[in-house]
C-alpha cells in the first residue's frame, strides 16, 4: 500500500484505498503519514517544530482512530517529524532534538513503538 499526500479544501492530509473505499485522513500542512507494513497501519504526525508536545495518531487501515501515540518520558523533547527506519520493529522513527545538546548533538532519532503506542527509545543521531 502506498500512501500519497493530498491537497484538499482542509489543507494537505493522506488518502489511500481500502476494501475499494477511499480513506483520506486531515492533518497540518506540515504533518505526514507513513505506512508500518509490519503492522498494517497507518502513522500521522502534526508537525510542530519547537514545541514540546506530540501530536501523532495510528490509524487503521478503515480510516479510524487506533490509538494516539505517547512521548517520550524520559526527557522532554521536541517533535520534528516522521521518516522511515529499518532498524526498528515498526519501520518508523521520529526525529526530535533536546533543547540542550546531547552527547554534542541536538537531534536524534527516537523509534515509534506500535506495540505500546509510545515514542520507546533512542535509536541514534538523526545525520
């Protein structure tokens, strides 16, 4: 399944087809939705660069809401975006960067874990 962003009179969301439906879903002109094969689901994040919340949901392949996904608890971050890994369980990472440097970096990789519904762990520099 390959997901493509639209434009639409509420601004840029994501649409595929499902059980010959099409599903579209709204997000922020900066957000993204990315499809965890591993786990039939769909990823949406609104992006809001520089801000210390997380707005990210998973949603079915219906179109409906799943779950929300949760930060990180172990340090506050703030949520760049979504992007693609094969070095974690669902195949997607979020990029967030620390408000003080890390280990002399400021942003990082964090995976998006879909068995807990949860930004999980640290998976390395984000460049």
């Amino acid at each position: 399944m390959m997901l493509v962003n639209i434009i639409n009179k509420d601004g840029i969301g994501a649409s595929w087809k499902f059980e010959g439906k099409e599903i579209n879903i709204p997000f922020s002109e900066n957000g993204r939705a990315i499809f965890s094969e591993k786990y039939n689901l769909v990823v949406a994040m609104n992006y809001r660069r520089k801000v210390f919340s997380l707005d990210m949901h998973v949603y079915n392949l219906d179109g409906s809401i799943l779950k929300k996904i949760a930060p990180y608890t172990v340090d506050r971050l703030s949520y760049g975006y979504i992007t693609k890994s094969d070095r974690v369980k669902s195949g997607i990472v979020v990029i967030a960067d620390y408000s003080d440097r890390k280990d002399d970096f400021y942003d990082w990789q964090f995976e998006v874990d879909l068995d807990n519904f949860i930004i999980s762990r640290v998976v390395d520099r984000a460049y």
